[in-house]
C-alpha cells in the first residue's frame, strides 16, 4: 500500500473514531448500546458509561454490572480495557493502555492491557498506566499514577502510588447512577 493511501486511511479511522466521541455524548442512554454494540464494546445493559468519556479505539472494551464511568474519562482502548462489576471511575480519570518506549531508537508503541476488577474506586483524575491490574475492592486515590498492579482490598495514593493500607470494609454496594440528563 502506497504511503498516500495509507496516510488517508489513518485519517479517515480518527474521524470514524471522533464522530464515535461525539456521537456517545450526544445520545440519550437507551441509544448508547446501539453504538456500542457497533463499535465492537461490550457493556453490560446496567452499566452507565456519561456523556465525556473519550474512546481510543473500536473494540477492545469491556464494561460489566453497575460499573459507572464519569464525564471526562479517558479510555485508551487500543491495548485492550477490562472493567468488572459495580467498579466506580469518576470524572477525569485516565487510563492509559499504550504509549512509546523511550529507550527504543524508534520510539515503539507498547502496549498491555488494563484489568480493574468488581467493587475497584477510581477516584478523579487518576492515571492507571498500561499493563496494570487493580485488584477487587482496591481504591486508588484521586490524582494517583498507578504504575503498579493494586492487590485486592488495597488502598493506593500518590504519584507514583504507594500503598496507604488496607480498605476496612468488604463492599457490597451497587450503584445506581443512570440519570437520563446526566452528560
């Protein structure tokens, strides 16, 4: 394929790519899984993902029960997003599944796949970086760079994150935020 070609074909997937953003901000919720069934996402039917949040990619997304995703998150799809059940992600979280390597000549893209499992907190504007796995029940701190997997249970803050102990409580909460006007 010609250098030509292929340059148009890039730019052609990001507009496919930022009328699929718009588009998710723009439907009511009964419409969303319509585009996210066609998108190749699968979602569960009681998770609610608000208007704001930025795709990367088609496919490579998973969403499971009650899980909630906030305005403003960043899902960077491209490496692969695996998100359980009644997981919490507020606003302005990032997580991230790709990126450069900086000790490469070329400068590669890497990537490794994200895994947050049942009951994880995402508190706002978080960094889950490539290739980690938050464990069931942890909570990552609002404004943390996690670079690390999270066991399960544990609490984590920081840039970089550290441990800050134990989550005193076994959660067996369900959310329940779907508000039809909520962007």
């Amino acid at each position: 394929m010609n250098a030509a070609l292929r340059a148009a074909l890039d730019q052609g997937y990001f507009l496919v790519l930022q009328l699929i953003n718009v588009l998710h901000g723009l439907l009511p919720f009964a419409l969303r899984p319509l585009l996210y069934r066609a998108c190749g996402y699968r979602v569960h039917r009681s998770a609610t993902l608000q208007g704001g949040v930025r795709f990367f990619h088609v496919g490579r997304l998973e969403v499971g029960e009650g899980s909630l995703v906030n305005r403003g998150v960043l899902l960077d799809n491209r490496g692969g997003i695996r998100i359980g059940r009644q997981v919490s992600i507020a606003h302005d979280a990032r997580i991230y599944t790709m990126g450069h390597d900086p000790h490469d000549p070329d400068f590669v893209t890497k990537s490794a796949p994200v895994q947050i499992d049942d009951h994880a907190v995402v508190f706002a504007a978080a960094m889950i970086m490539p290739g980690v796995h938050l464990g069931e029940g942890c909570v990552v701190m609002a404004g943390s760079v996690v670079t690390q997997d999270v066991p399960p249970g544990r609490m984590v803050g920081g840039n970089p994150a550290r441990d800050l102990g134990e989550r005193r409580c076994t959660p067996r909460y369900r959310l329940k935020r779907r508000f039809w006007f909520a962007h």
